[in-house]
C-alpha cells in the first residue's frame, strides 16, 4: 500500500484510540468509517483488530486490579459464541441491514439513557441483560469490528465506577481481539503482506493516541465523561446507521 495512506490514516487512529484512552472503548466506531473511504471493510477490520490487541492489552494489564470479574465472566461466553455467528455469517450476509440495526439499537439505547439521566432514575440492568448485550456485541464485532457499543451500554449500566468500567471494557475487547484475529488469521485475512506491513507503522500512533486519551481522561470529572460516552455512542450510531442507509440493496 502506498505512503500516502499511511499518512492519511495516522491521523484517524490517532484519534480513534485518543478516544480509546479516554473511554476504553470507542477506537473501531471511530476509525472503520473512516478508513474504509481509503481501504476495503475487509482490510479496515482486521488491522483495526491488532491495533485493539496491543492498546486494549496495554490498558487492560495496567489497570486489571480494576477489572469487574463476575462482569466478564457474564459475558465473554456469549460474546464468544456471538463471534462464531458473526464470522459464520461475514461470508454469506449483506451488510446493509445488520448496519442499519446496530445504528437504530444504538440510538434507541442513547436516547433510553438521557431519559434515565435526566428523570434522576438511571437504574441498572439485570445480570440476565448479559446475554443479548454479549451476543449481539459479539455478532457484530466480528462482522464490523464494531461491538464495543454494545458491551459499552451493558456495562455502563451495571458498572457505576467509571474506572472499573473503563478496565473491563478494555479486557472484554482484548479477550474479543483475540478471538477475532485467530478467526481472521484462520481465515487467511493476515496473507495480504501489506496489512500487516501498514499495521506495523501505524502501531506507534494508535499507542501514542491511547498514552494521550489517557491523560486526558484524568482532568475531565466521571459526569463529564459519561456524557461524553453518550455522545459519543450517538455519533457512532448515526454514522453506522447512515453507512448501512446508503449501501446498495
């Protein structure tokens, strides 16, 4: 791949995991429809997956002593089982209608939250809630890389502390990076030299971008961040709910 889309795609994972450090989640929903004006959605989503393995693993291990357990053990086995339905269906699916779901589900979620954060009732889920939020993020992360929405609302809403909050969304989307790199690798999506040669020069911006996100993230107030979560998961609905619009039939 040639120089020039190294050059442009820096600046958009920069900012994508800018954001990731911030949040702990949010870096695929940033980048994926940026990148995929400049490369195919089949090379986007697996760089984008090693990227989240060494940033994700990063934050993860420095703050693992943060990390909710009964959490993840809620959801990584139907998020892992949600992963094999996804990578079952990359093949044979068209991505215009399950674009469009993620979109209307994300949104319907965001705008379920304001009403709670602003009637003073935001009460949370029920453990039970593991299972549809665990799936469905796992469909989706391996048919678009864009499944930490979905973990995000389930935990944002049983995980009160932003910190516990932000280290086990930050291992729940490692433990789902490795489970979609050996399902790409399987595959044979890492045959193509020129991801992973574009991957390797790009590795440096997205870490840089997480060492600043972070820093970031510790002069904003936890309501300031949370809101800020919000907006962020509706702009993120709104461009994969536009993305899915105008794909062909």
């Amino acid at each position: 791949m040639p120089t020039e889309l190294i050059a442009l795609a820096a600046p958009v994972i920069f900012l994508a995991y800018s954001v990731f450090g911030m949040t702990g989640f949010g870096a695929a929903m940033v980048a994926i429809p940026v990148l995929v004006q400049l490369m195919p959605l089949q090379h986007a989503v697996p760089m984008v997956v090693l990227f989240d393995l060494a940033c994700t693993g990063l934050v993860g291990v420095k703050n693992w002593r943060r990390v909710s357990v009964p959490e993840l053990a809620r959801v990584l086995p139907w998020m892992i089982l949600g992963i094999a339905l996804g990578a079952t269906l990359l093949s044979k699916l068209p991505p215009k209608w399950p674009l469009i779901a993620l979109g209307v589900f994300v949104l319907i979620m965001c705008v379920r939250n304001l009403q709670a954060a602003a009637s003073g009732r935001v009460a949370p889920l029920r453990p039970f809630w593991a299972i549809p939020f665990g799936a469905l993020g796992g469909v989706f992360s391996a048919l678009f890389g864009t499944g930490g929405p979905i973990y995000t609302i389930y935990l944002s809403r049983r995980l009160p502390d932003v910190d516990q909050f932000r280290a086990s969304i930050s291992v729940i989307i490692f433990l789902s990076s490795v489970s979609r790199a050996l399902v790409f690798g399987a595959s044979g999506a890492y045959a193509e030299h020129s991801i992973l040669m574009v991957a390797g020069m790009l590795l440096p911006v997205a870490l840089l971008g997480v060492l600043v996100g972070s820093k970031v993230r510790t002069r904003v107030s936890q309501a300031m961040l949370k809101r800020f979560i919000v907006v962020l998961l509706a702009a993120s609905g709104v461009a994969v709910l536009y993305k899915g619009l105008i794909l062909p039939m």
